[in-house]
C-alpha cells in the first residue's frame, strides 16, 4: 500500500462525506485488494507473520491472515482520519486502557515516560485520547516522508488530532529532551530502525537493529520507559501500558543501552503477538528480509550479519 498525497487526501474525504458503517466495507475492499497488488509489501507481512506466530503458515491460512493485516492497516487511517471531526467525549467512548497506573504514576512524579510502541493497532487514537480527554500534552518523532507534501500533510493532520510532531533528523533527540522538560509524554514508534545506527537485538529470533533512541533518552533523562500498545477491538481501541523497564544505570553508558534495548525488544514480541494480524509493519527489517526480495543487503545488515553493528550511542 504505497502511500501519496492524493490517496491520503482521498480517504480522508472519504471520513468526512461517506458514513463510517458504509466507508469502513469500502476501506476494508480496498485494503483486500492492495493485498494483492502489493508484492513486496505483501511478503514482508508473510514472514513478520511466522516471525510472530512462530510457526509455519501457507495456504489459505496464510492468505487469511495477510488480508486481515491489509485491512487493519486500511481501518488505521480510517479511524485516525475519523479523529478531526470526533469530540473529545466520542474519543473517549472509543478507547479502553490498562496499565494507565504506570503513565499516571509518573506524571505524578513530575517525570512524564517515553511510551515504546510497534506500529500495530489505532496508536494515533490513543495520542488523541491522552491530548484531547486526559489534556496530557504529547510528542512523537515522525519519519521524513517522501515527496515533501506527504510529509507536511501528515504533519498538519496530527498537529489538529493534539499531538505535537518532531522531525526525525539530528536535533530530534534535543528537542524530545526539552519536550520531557515541559513536560510532554513522549511517544515513539520503535520496531524499526530508520538510521542503521540503531542497537544490535535479537527480535523474533533473528539478529537486526532497534533504535537505541528510547533506551538512550531513558537512561539520561531519567524518566520511565513504558512498553505500549494500543489494539483495535471491535468498534473501539484498547492501549495496554506495560511496567516501565529498568533503566537504571548498572555501567558503561552503551552497555545500559544495549541491555533496555533487548529487554524492550523482547516486551515488543510479547506485545505484538497479542494480535500478529494487527502489525503493519511492512518494509524490510531483518537482513534476510532483503535476501527474500532479492535487494542487496544495506551496510547496516552486512555489520548485523558479520557481528559488527554499532550499539546507537555516540
């Protein structure tokens, strides 16, 4: 499902002139049949699904499981692109939580936590909810997407649902330090890593790197590092906040990042295979996911694969 301006302006029509009960058959058509004209995309979500389910799947199962995949991730941008328009009593009518008690327990604290999410389920409505019902300021770091109109549109759309938008580049970790200052809980999306100078881990049993962003901005900061993940469920999003990691220093600064990195990868299995279906994941993030689309392997694989992977930490 490639991603384009004109394609996002489109559904996002779609929202606002189309009832949901009748936009939500024709987004999830769309999606099906996406499933089947996207090839790439289409095997990256096969193997993440064995990787998640750990074990075998082919057939009709595996088709199965692919669509709902396609179409969960079209029913993310109906849902998000839904959230201009709803009140803030309709955003709290759809969502459910547990483990609130963590985020709330630290704000309590005056150290407002880094949420650690895969891309998986409705995230965007709970960044809604956390803006919008509970008044939480938030931020989250955003990928530089191309064309630059994609990027910008994608900036504006999540500046109007409440959540604050960092540019990845070299000043975003400054700018989430002085966000965690004034008090912003910081979301980050952390199954993927876009720099390939992330942190050597073992996830889903292979070796690939995670971003040591999270771990890093932990370890300096101080403030908890809560694993999170927010699922569709019916008619509405569920957020589930795990116990914050131990971030506490133990030596080296690069060791203690290496050590959150693994145990946050780890909680990220956990947490994605409540629902595999659900993970839209669908670029290349293991090395041998470039061998099975017949791509050279990038630098950072080739280090992954010859043990020589930087650990993230200048």
């Amino acid at each position: 499902m490639e991603l384009s301006v004109e394609g996002m302006r489109a559904l996002s029509l779609l929202t606002r002139v189309v009832p949901h009960p009748i936009a939500s058959p024709l987004v999830q058509l769309g999606s099906s049949v996406a499933a089947q004209f996207s090839p790439g995309q289409r095997l990256i979500v096969e193997r993440n699904l064995r990787r998640a389910h750990g074990r075998e799947l082919s057939g009709r199962e595996l088709d199965g499981k692919v669509r709902e995949v396609f179409q969960t991730y079209g029913r993310y941008f109906l849902d998000s692109f839904r959230l201009r328009d709803l009140s803030p009593e309709q955003i709290d009518r759809g969502f459910s939580y547990e483990g609130l008690e963590h985020v709330t327990t630290a704000l309590e604290a005056g150290t407002p936590p880094i949420l650690a999410l895969p891309h998986l389920g409705g995230w965007e409505w709970a960044g809604a909810w956390i803006k919008q019902v509970q008044g939480w300021p938030i931020v989250a770091v955003a990928e530089r997407l191309e064309p630059p109109e994609l990027f910008e549109w994608f900036l504006d759309f999540r500046r109007q649902i409440g959540i604050d938008i960092i540019p990845l580049g070299p000043d975003a970790a400054k700018e989430l330090g002085g966000a965690l200052a004034s008090g912003h809980i910081v979301c980050l999306l952390c199954d993927r890593d876009l720099s390939g100078a992330g942190v050597e881990v073992e996830f889903f049993g292979e070796r690939t790197l995670l971003p040591g962003g999270p771990a890093l901005l932990a370890l300096r900061s101080g403030v908890p590092l809560l694993p999170t993940a927010v699922y569709f469920e019916d008619d509405h999003c569920h957020g589930v906040v795990m116990p914050p990691l131990d971030t506490e220093r133990r030596g080296k600064l690069r060791a203690d990042v290496q050590r959150v990195t693994q145990d946050l990868a780890s909680t990220l299995e956990d947490l994605i295979r409540r629902a595999p279906e659900q993970w839209h994941l669908m670029q290349p993030n293991w090395p041998s996911d470039h061998d099975a689309l017949g791509r050279e392997r990038p630098e950072w694989a080739k280090d992954v694969e010859a043990g020589s992977a930087g650990a993230g930490v200048p």
